[in-house]
C-alpha cells in the first residue's frame, strides 16, 4: 500500500525537523520539505503530494499565499497551516481561501497527529468517493459501448469515449486485417491523417513484437522514435498509449494515442481507466461481429458467398437512389453459363456447383470493390456497377466474359472443363430509370445472346419485343 506523501512547508529549519520527527513516528507517512511557498509550488507541480502542511508566517509570501496559489491550480490539494501568531480573523480567512484545518504554535505531538491523521481520513474518503463517481461513469460509459451492434458505429464509440475518459487529444484507431497482413487507419483525432498514412506501420515497426501480443493497454516507459508530420515540420512522440481491440484471442485493431508536448502523459489512472474499458470494448466488438457475421449469412448466397437475390434489391434500390441524387449513371449485367446444363448432366451436380463457386470468384475479382456480384439463381449471376455508364459496362461485361472464355474450370481437379458466357447489359438512365424495367432490359439482352451465337455480350435495347422473364415477373411483384 503506498504512503501517504506530505509536504512540511517552513522558513525555520527546526520547526520542519520537529514536524518530520513527529509525523515519522507514524510509518504511514513520507515526509518532504520546503524552505517557501516558491519552492513547495515547484515540488507541487511535480506531482505526488497527498497533503500540505505550512507555516502561516513566512518572509515574502506566507501561508495564506500559498493557500490561494493552490486553490486556483489545485483545488484538491489540502492544506494545514500551523502558527503562533493565530487569531479568529486569520482562521477564518483560511478556512475561507480553502485551508483543510490549522494548529497553533508550539505543536503538541499527539495533537498534530490528530488534525494529520484526520485530514488523511478525509482525503482517503474523498478519493473513494471520487472512484466511486468514476466508476459509475465509466460502467455508464461501458453500457453505451455493449448496446451497439453494428461494427462500424462501435468502432467510432470505442475511440471517442476512450479519448474523453482518459484525457488525450490526439490518437487513431486502426484495423488489423489478419489474412493480409496488413492494417489501416480507420479513426484519427488531433492529427492530419493525409499527412501520416503509415503512422499506424511506425508505431508497429518501432514497438514490434510487443503490439502483436498485447492483451491489455500499455504505456512503453522507453519512447522510440517516431514522429508526427505536419505541413512544414515534424514532431517527435513523447509519450503514447497502446490499447489493443479482441475478438477472443484475435487482434482486430489497436487504439493508440500519443501527445508530441508531454513525458508522461499517460499516468496509472489513465491506464486504469484505458484497462477498465478495453474489458468492456473487446466484449462488445464480440457481439458486434458476431452480429455482423449472421447478417452476412443473410445476405449471402450459402453456396458461392456472394450477395443473394433477396439483397439484390436493396443493392439496386440503393445505387439508383445514388446516382438520382448524383444525376450519375449506374449499369447492371445479367449473366447465364452457356450450355450449362450439359456439364451438370455429364459431371453431376457436385461438379456443377463447384464450377459456380469458381465463377463468383472470377466475377468478384472482375469488377471494383464498390460494385456488387450476386447470384440470381442456378448459373445466373447479376453484376452491378456503381457510377458507370452503358458504353462503361460494356468494357466490363466484355472483360468478363473473355475471362470466362479463357478459362478453365476444376482444372485442379483434373476436369479441365471449358465454358463461356452470355451477358445482358442494361444502364441508368440510358436504357431504364427504374429496377424492374433496368434487369428485364438486362435479361432479355442476355436472352438473345444465350438463344443466339452464346459467348457474346449484348446492350439492352428499350422497346424490344421479348418474352417476360422470370426475373422480370418476380422483381415486379416485389416492387408492388
């Protein structure tokens, strides 16, 4: 258990030795002087003193001074003045200035003990009273972190209420993707992050493997250097915090706040308090992925993970809403496996299906990041392009389809099986303005390809006679 630290302020070398002597009878204590209220300031603003004990008398500033110093810097920090000079009015003034107690001159030991002993007991209940308070928001704080479940909101809460609650202004969270390798800056505060897109690898190269096994937050006592870049300057990190996010034994991400201006900026009740709530975000960042990983499997198609015909819509619905608002284009490719059904009937089924888990993944690697691949149904796929016009698509749904045509399928599984493809091309606003009329225009161009030389891609031509499709009747009652 830590001692209690006090300062003995007093101009006369006897009477601190007296104080010293008295109060290091008792072992719960560390006694430290000062000569005036000049030096017991500067011991002060170092940090670690728990009470103050001054002479009221003293040359050039006296105790009352140093009473009202403290109340304007440090409103918690406690003093007893001690003097032989003590009458109603002078007590009472520093009482008022924020004066704790005081004790008259000559010191009776047992009676200094008392007023000392008692002003520890009432600093001891504040502090408890104070964690207590602390407590109660933080567990505040942490309930606001578990009640949100979708990833991308909790990593913004995670980030803001750790900035608050442990008193830094400057910091990022970044996301560790595992498979790749490979991190990225998702949250930055108090810095330009264009200018320090690779702050998150220094950090990581200069702190190495201690990162890769961090369980709970840490603040490196040796400080590495990196520095912070600014338009036309730089400054060094002095003091940084690394608080690592889980999902169970996988690191996900790291929050990491720094201060270019401090050593030691980060002390233990700020570690605390970064423990306290790394606890708290870990377990939320649980049921958050595990809540993002069950609205995946419903969007997605079981057997080729790509999105499936029931999110289909709310992709198409959100992209021309887009490019309304834009006044921008976007197109829509309907895919269908030529000859498909030959494969089936010679291989199976199970052939079958692997040949379509290929193919999404062809698509995929196809077209953006921003644009969308799902399965319709059977060997039909549906490729929508974000902000791309007809002639646009017809580049993309050409490069797919010589893709596909190039191809070999289950090759290493000995099969070696070749196919080609067959791709309606529909855009917005060239063809249609709306979602049922953009994919019948889509899958009739597709139809006079599949039913025509196959291997080919066709645009949409608005008007053109053709039998409703299946897809155009369903997405028609949907839109009812």
């Amino acid at each position: 258990m830590r001692k209690n630290r006090l300062l003995v302020v007093d101009d006369d070398r006897f009477s601190r030795i007296f104080c010293r002597q008295i109060l290091e009878e008792e072992d719960s204590f560390e006694i430290e002087e000062a000569v005036d209220v000049d030096s017991a300031l500067a011991r002060i603003r170092r940090g670690g003193i728990d009470l103050v004990i001054s002479d009221l008398v003293m040359p050039e500033k006296s105790g009352l001074d140093l009473v009202e110093s403290l109340r304007l810097e440090y409103p918690e920090l406690k003093v007893i003045l001690i003097t032989g000079h003590a009458t109603i009015e002078s007590a009472v003034k520093a009482m008022k200035l924020g004066a704790l107690d005081y004790i008259r001159k000559p010191l009776n030991p047992a009676e200094f003990k008392v007023v000392v002993s008692r002003a520890i007991d009432q600093l001891r209940l504040t502090r408890e009273n104070q964690e207590l308070k602390n407590n109660l928001k933080l567990f505040d704080v942490s309930s606001r972190m578990t009640r949100i479940i979708e990833i991308e909101e909790l990593y913004n809460v995670i980030f803001d209420l750790m900035l608050q609650e442990i008193g830094a202004t400057r910091g990022f969270l970044y996301l560790v993707d595992q498979e790749q390798g490979e991190s990225r800056i998702l949250i930055s505060e108090g810095f330009d992050q264009e200018l320090n897109e690779d702050l998150d690898k220094q950090l990581f190269k200069a702190y190495g493997k201690t990162l890769s096994d961090l369980t709970e937050p840490h603040v490196p006592q040796r400080i590495r250097p990196v520095d912070v870049r600014y338009r036309s300057s730089s400054d060094a990190i002095r003091s940084v915090m690394f608080i690592p996010l889980r999902n169970k034994k996988d690191l996900v991400g790291m929050v990491v706040y720094f201060d270019t201006e401090r050593e030691g900026a980060f002390d233990e009740s700020a570690l605390t308090t970064a423990a306290f709530l790394c606890n708290h975000a870990c377990t939320a960042l649980e049921n958050a992925l595990l809540y993002s990983q069950a609205k995946v499997l419903t969007i997605t198609d079981d057997l080729t993970n790509v999105y499936n015909y029931r999110y289909l819509n709310n992709i198409l619905d959100r992209e021309l809403l887009r490019a309304q608002r834009l006044n921008s284009s976007m197109s829509v490719l309907f895919l269908d496996l030529d000859s498909f059904k030959k494969v089936n009937d010679r291989h199976g089924h199970l052939v079958g299906s692997k040949i379509l888990i290929e193919l999404a993944g062809i698509l995929k690697e196809a077209v953006r990041k921003v644009d969308a691949v799902a399965r319709y149904g059977g060997d039909e796929y549906i490729v929508v392009l974000t902000d791309t016009s007809a002639d646009g698509a017809m580049i993309v749904a050409e490069r797919i389809r010589q893709m596909i045509e190039d191809y070999t399928f289950l090759e290493q599984e000995k099969y070696s099986i070749k196919l080609t493809v067959s791709v309606g091309v529909a855009a917005y606003p060239e063809h249609a303005k709306s979602k049922v009329d953009l994919l019948h225009l889509a899958d009739e161009a597709m139809y006079r390809g599949k039913y025509g030389k196959k291997n080919v891609v066709y645009m949409a031509v608005p008007g053109l006679a053709a039998k409703e499709s299946s897809l155009h009747r369903a997405l028609a009652q949907d839109s009812e």
